[in-house]
C-alpha cells in the first residue's frame, strides 16, 4: 500500500545560499520536499548538487538560510536528524582492511544498532545480492560493483526514513541496477523519501515522481517529468537538461572527436 503522504513535510531549505571564497554557489533555493517523493536532483558539474546535500547532511557549515529535516532546524546543534538518514556517496572510502561482516556491523552501531541485530541483517541484505559468501571477506578484494553493494546496504541497514543516492548505481551489473531500482520504488511507496542525485538521465527519468533541476546555483525547473516535457520543446530529460542548462554543443564537439580519431586511420 503507498503511505506516501504529501501533507508530510520532510524536508525544506529557505533562501538557502552558500558562498565558497567570495563565489556565489547556491542562490537562494527555496524546496519543500514530502514524505514518499524520489526526487532526482540533477544539475551540471558545478551547479550546486553536492554543496546542497553536503549542507543537508550536517557536512558544510557556513550557509545562509535554513534548512529544516524532519520539521527540525539542523543548525541548532541537535545531530538526532542524522540516525533517521541514509547516504551513498559518489565517491564513497571504504574501510578496505574490514571485512564486510565488520563494516556493516560498524556502520549500524554507529546509527545505534544493536550489533548482533545489525550483523544477522547485514549477512540476510547480502545474500539478496547472492553475497553471502563474502560476508567474512575483507572488501579490499571486492569488485567496484560488490563494493558498491555494500555501500547501498550500509545506507538502509537502520531503516532510514531519508535517503540520499548520489550515482548509487556505479559499477554495478543491469540485474542489479534492475533490483535497487525496484528497491527504491517499493521503499517510496512505503513512505521512505529520496534524494536522488545521477547524471544517467535515463533512470532519473524513470525512477523520479518529481524533477528537480539545478544550474548556477538556481533551481530552474522543478515537476514531474510529465509537467517538464509540457514546459519544454524537447523530449527526452536528457533534452530537456540540455535545453535548460545552455548545453547545445554536445554534437559539435562529437563530430569533432570522431574526425580527430579518423585522421590518419585506416
């Protein structure tokens, strides 16, 4: 049954601005964000994306506005928020020299687990992924993919109610990409709320009941992908992206590539 609840407010940023060294990089963003939404939060390098979720997650301090999760103002000092929130990094360091046993028994202490609740939950999870028999493995032998794996376990092992994915799908087989895809679905539809963050605009696309598009630090649109295709003369999200960002150039600089690599071949 979908629990999605959009009288629910989970999160809000209010006029939420940031500066790095004199540079503008957030301007006032104004976003209310409800209880069972995916949205996929997507931008150009540079626009703003990580510096947002950073602020979010109690990471970067410094901005002006405020930021409210779970109906609470983060910059009151209180870090409760953070046991109800789950995060992938893009670029995640893994403790390699831990099995994965022992990082996730960890990672679900430190969300204040119980660690043998956390360890029997872990080694189930896993074996969803047919990784069972890695459990007492050390992960500096591990694929990128199965790496990657345990990264998205370790961000829902306590359950969280807010989940922020940023490229969670990297390095990981099309079954997989097919079951984390029906994973987030069937947890939205339980009332769980993502932050979804990719530059593959194709499942973005798919996954996202709401579109939120970031360029020079403004939100520049913000709907369902259905209520952007009705914007917009394009077609596609990738279209679209281009269409708002500026970024028509991508076929020049393709033909370009290619006659550089044809020169002088065969």
């Amino acid at each position: 049954m979908n629990v999605a609840n959009q009288e629910e407010k989970i999160l809000s940023l209010t006029n939420l601005s940031m500066s790095y060294g004199g540079d503008l990089v957030l301007r006032w963003i104004d976003l209310d964000v409800y209880r069972g939404q995916i949205i996929g939060y997507i931008g150009p390098n540079g626009a703003g994306k990580s510096t947002t979720v950073k602020i979010m997650l109690g990471l970067v301090e410094g901005y002006n506005g405020t930021v409210e999760i779970f109906g609470q103002d983060i910059g009151n000092g209180d870090p409760s928020y953070k046991r109800k929130i789950g995060y992938v990094p893009e670029n995640a360091e893994v403790y390699d020299n831990l099995t994965a046993c022992e990082y996730l028994t960890f990672t679900g202490e430190m969300y204040g687990m119980d660690a043998e609740k956390a360890e029997r939950k872990a080694l189930l999870l896993l074996d969803k992924f047919d990784m069972r028999g890695v459990f007492h493995t050390k992960i500096s032998s591990f694929s990128k993919g199965m790496k990657q794996k345990v990264l998205i376990i370790s961000s829902l092992l306590h359950d969280p109610d807010l989940l922020f994915l940023d490229e969670p799908l990297s390095g990981l087989d099309a079954n997989s990409v097919m079951i984390i895809k029906e994973i987030l679905a069937q947890l939205a539809a339980e009332g769980k709320t993502i932050f979804y963050s990719s530059h593959i605009m194709e499942v973005v696309e798919k996954i996202s009941s709401r579109i939120v598009l970031l360029a020079d630090g403004k939100i520049v649109a913000d709907g369902t992908f259905a209520e952007l295709q009705a914007k917009n003369e394009e077609g596609t999200l990738e279209e679209i992206f281009n269409q708002l960002t500026g970024f028509n150039e991508h076929r020049e600089i393709a033909k370009s590539f290619v006659s550089i690599v044809r020169e002088g071949g065969s």
